[in-house]
C-alpha cells in the first residue's frame, strides 16, 4: 500500500524526524503496535524502559480507571537489556524505525551499564527515565534532586555520544530547576511530563484499587498541566530541545503543545484506548501545519515556536 509522503519533518537533537509525532515510552511495543500501523511512519518511537537485567514489574492490580484518564504502577516491568537488543531494536532497525531507547535503573550504576552497552548500538537517541513514579529506588528518586540529577546525567554523557534526552518528573516543585541540572550536565533534549503521582480508592472495601497503593496519573486529564511544564521550561531554557507528552489524543493536542514551545511531542495513553492514535495525531498534526507556515518553518529547521 503506498505511504502519503509527510509534508512537515522537524529536527530533535539533532535527529532528522519525518513529522513531530513519537510514541511514548511504555505504550509502545513493536510486535502489538505494528498489527495497527507501519510504525516507521512514525517521527519516532520511544520503547519501553529497558533495564540491565530483567523487572518483574510490580503487583497487581496495577491499573485503575480515573475520569477522564487512567492510573497504573506497572513498575516498568520489561525483560532486560540482552532481550531488547537481541529482539526489539533489531526489528525496528530493520523496519528502518527511528528508534529512541528509553533507559532505566534502580541505582546509577544500572544506568551506567545500560548506556555504556547501548553506546554502540544502532539506536537514534536514548531517552533516560529519571522521572517513573513506581519504582522505589532510582527513577524518580534521582529525577527530583537536581544534584543527584546532574552528576548521573554527566556520568552518562561520558559514556555515549548519542543524543541523550531526558524525561522529567512533573511530582517537584521546580520543574525548571531540574531541567537546568540535567542541561548543564550534558543533557540534548528534554522530554516531559511523566505521569503525576495519584490514587483510587475502592469504596467498597475502603482500600486502595492499586496493589502498590499509589500509581502515575496519565490520559487527557493531564493536558493542561503537562503544556504548562513544557511553557515554564522553554521560557528558562529558550534552545533545548523538548519533547511534550501528556494528554495528546488528537492533532490539535499536539498543535498546542508546539504554540508552548515543543519540538516535537509523544503519544502515550491514547494509544490504550485507541492503538493508531498517535500515526493519527501525526496525520492530523500534518494537516494543521498546512495552514501554519511560519510554525511549520520552524520545525524543520529544528527551531521552536
């Protein structure tokens, strides 16, 4: 089946992308996604958090139902490093997928080991997730301190020279604090939001629905918060490059986030509900760039709003 040429590419760190779509990292995986859509259409496509030995994720239940959104702990539950590389990042590289490896760890020396074998590998850009709020040590822990934050960030930068992105946790009280850490350690690109800590409770039982009590908030609840962190950041740091996540389940979702000063933008739990959103989001991101020249412009030179 011939492919509608894209009319509106960007450029992220460096990194040629045909439109300014990506997945995000823990709604995507190659074998289930690429039953819905050629992946490779995609501006690129963020894996699952991949960590040095393999995360059995936490305990169940991990998912609960929010108005307007979802909760999950799913713990960033994956089959460890030698799996990813033997399986998923061939396969996409084959595909001829822009890849973004996103990264984790419990402590720095898991993110150091992850990165220093990734070094050499085929991938485009690795994402580091210090900002997963289910995991009780690394993540999180390291993506709200910014000391903490810079001194991981410029170990790693020694380690690879591929493009490093980082995702940032919107649970601090000072986003652009963070952001600056984890820039002046070396950092190419942000990525933000991850999901916002949040809880249900089941009434009838007068407990948490979450086996790990408290999960991370995500869907189209969010939007607004998360466009709000991607204005604060680009308004201190006018040059990094950043990607928006958060809420995005159509082309005007994603329009807003570049008007806040993204380059580009990730499509997350949409994909939950309906598994073509974001190759949707991109086509109609496309579209509404027709009538925005000016913008358009931009993103193709890697510039922003």
């Amino acid at each position: 089946m011939m492919t509608r040429p894209w009319k509106h590419p960007t450029i992220v760190a460096g990194v040629p992308w045909k439109n300014p779509v990506g997945t995000a990292s823990g709604t995507f995986n190659v074998e289930a996604c690429s039953r819905f859509y050629d992946v490779t259409q995609m501006g690129a496509v963020s894996t699952k958090g991949v960590s040095i030995i393999p995360w059995e994720g936490n305990p169940t239940p991990r998912t609960a139902e929010t108005p307007a959104g979802t909760v999950n702990s799913v713990g960033l539950q994956n089959p460890g490093l030698d799996h990813y590389l033997a399986n998923d990042l061939p396969v996409l590289k084959r595909m001829g997928a822009n890849v973004i490896t996103n990264v984790a760890g419990h402590s720095d020396e898991d993110y150091k080991q992850v990165v220093e074998r990734l070094a050499d590998q085929p991938c485009d850009m690795l994402e580091i997730n210090v900002s997963c709020p289910n995991v009780s040590h690394g993540g999180m822990s390291v993506g709200t301190d910014a000391k903490a934050l810079h001194r991981l960030i410029g170990e790693l930068r020694e380690l690879t020279d591929k493009p490093m992105i980082v995702k940032l946790s919107p649970n601090v009280t000072d986003i652009v604090s963070i952001a600056k850490a984890a820039v002046d350690a070396g950092a190419d690109a942000l990525s933000l939001i991850n999901t916002l800590v949040g809880m249900r409770i089941n009434t009838a039982t007068g407990k948490p629905i979450l086996a790990n009590i408290t999960g991370g908030v995500s869907g189209p609840c969010i939007l607004p918060i998360a466009l709000s962190f991607v204005w604060r950041v680009r308004q201190a740091l006018p040059d990094i490059p950043i990607i928006g996540i958060g809420g995005i389940s159509n082309g005007d979702n994603a329009l807003e986030y570049l008007y806040a000063g993204a380059n580009a933008v990730e499509v997350g739990a949409a994909a939950l509900l309906d598994p073509i959103s974001p190759l949707r989001v991109a086509r109609e991101l496309d579209d509404l760039l027709d009538t925005r020249p000016e913008l358009a412009e931009k993103l193709a030179e890697g510039r922003t709003w």
